[in-house]
C-alpha cells in the first residue's frame, strides 16, 4: 500500500470520514475534494478551460490600417503657398 498505510488503517480512516461527515454531506464533500484537486491540477500545468474563448473575447477588434496621405512639406508644417 501507498505510504505504508495498510488495509486495515484505510478502513479506519474512511470510518471516521463516515461519522465525521454523515452518508449525506460524504458525496459532497467527496465532490469538494475532486474539484479542488481539478483546479489545482490545472492551475499548475497551466491548463485553462476557458483559455479559447477568454483570449478570443479579450482582444480587440482588428483595426484596418490607415492609408498615408501625401502632403507637401509645407502644407504638413501649416505654411500655406
């Protein structure tokens, strides 16, 4: 077994987890447990489930690029000719 904890200590264990928790609130708290292993799990690798649609959503909009307009030099600095 697992870090030297035999078959009978896991019975042990788990039958204190009964009483501590009750037959009702155990799949709950059972739930709990996988999620947040879940969320851990992912927070390390960098997984993300929403890592798609959160980029997609942040970016903006592409701008279309300006066109240059061709001014005299003059013109440009506000000396008119």
């Amino acid at each position: 077994m697992p870090f030297g904890i035999g078959p009978l200590e896991l019975v042990i264990v788990l039958v204190i987890i009964l009483v501590i928790f009750g037959p009702k609130r155990l799949p709950q708290a059972g739930r709990a447990l996988g999620q947040g292993f879940r969320e851990f799990k992912d927070s390390v690798t960098g997984k993300d489930k929403d890592s798609d649609s959160a980029e997609a959503s942040e970016l903006p909009p592409a701008e279309k690029p300006v066109e240059p307009v061709e001014q005299s030099a003059s013109r440009a600095f506000g000396r008119d000719e």
